[in-house]
C-alpha cells in the first residue's frame, strides 16, 4: 500500500492512492490477458487466471472506492494490519471517508445482470392449488 503522505492533504493522498490502485490494477489485467492467450494446458491456465482474478477484484473495488475520494477498508481482511494501511484507516475515518463492504459496493441496479425469471412448477407437475395453513 502506498504510504500515506502527512504534509499533504487527504486528497491529494487518495489521488495519488487512487493512481496507484489504477496501475497496479492494469498490470493485472494484463497479466490475466498473457495467461490466457498463452499456450499452457487449459487447467494449468484456469488455475492461473483464478490466482490472478482473486487479487484483482478487491482490488478493483479499492480503486473505484479511490476513485471517488474514499477508503475502502474491510475489517475482516488480515491485510490490513500493517501500520501504513492503519495510518490511512485513521486518517479516512477522521474525514468520514472511511468506507466498508456493507455500505460501498457496486450497485446491484447499475449491473447488467439478467433479471431473475420465476417458473412455478414444472410441465410434469400438478397444480397444487393454493397454500393453506391449518391448525389444530
């Protein structure tokens, strides 16, 4: 992690952090783009990719949080507990720029995933009618 910088103000620091993010992000995407124009054996290069896309998804979440001049930190990362990312910690949390997964995240609404179809039951199956609940 970048140290964080005191003479200069907090967003300067996130600038220069988000930057930071942004190329270590792409020297990932590239590596994941050698891995699989590569000529290895198909599971040697899954299990490759896998390795490099379990660094490169919280870190791109990092540097979108960056990005727009916030600090993600999630508590549960063993990560962080070095005193550089501590330092940044404190800092963002004295600003109210600290962010975690609960209330930072891409938004579900932005995605572009396809919306979910509920089918009831299935052409071999029986209508059951309607629920009922019954006690006695």
């Amino acid at each position: 992690m970048l140290k964080y910088n005191d003479h200069f103000t907090f967003d300067q620091n996130i600038k220069d952090l988000a930057s930071a993010l942004a190329g270590k992000v792409r020297n990932l995407e590239d590596e994941r783009n050698r891995i699989e124009t590569g000529p290895n054996h198909p599971e040697l290069k899954a299990n490759e990719i896998a390795t490099v896309d379990a660094k490169l998804e919280p870190l791109r979440i990092h540097a979108l949080a960056a990005e727009k001049g916030v600090l993600f930190h999630d508590p549960r990362d063993m990560g962080g507990l070095d005193r550089d990312r501590q330092t940044w910690v404190a800092r963002a949390r004295e600003r109210g720029r600290l962010v975690n997964p609960t209330n930072f995240g891409p938004s579900l609404h932005a995605s572009e995933a396809v919306p979910l179809k509920v089918e009831r039951g299935r052409s071999d199956s029986f209508n059951l009618g309607s629920p009922t609940m019954s006690t006695r």
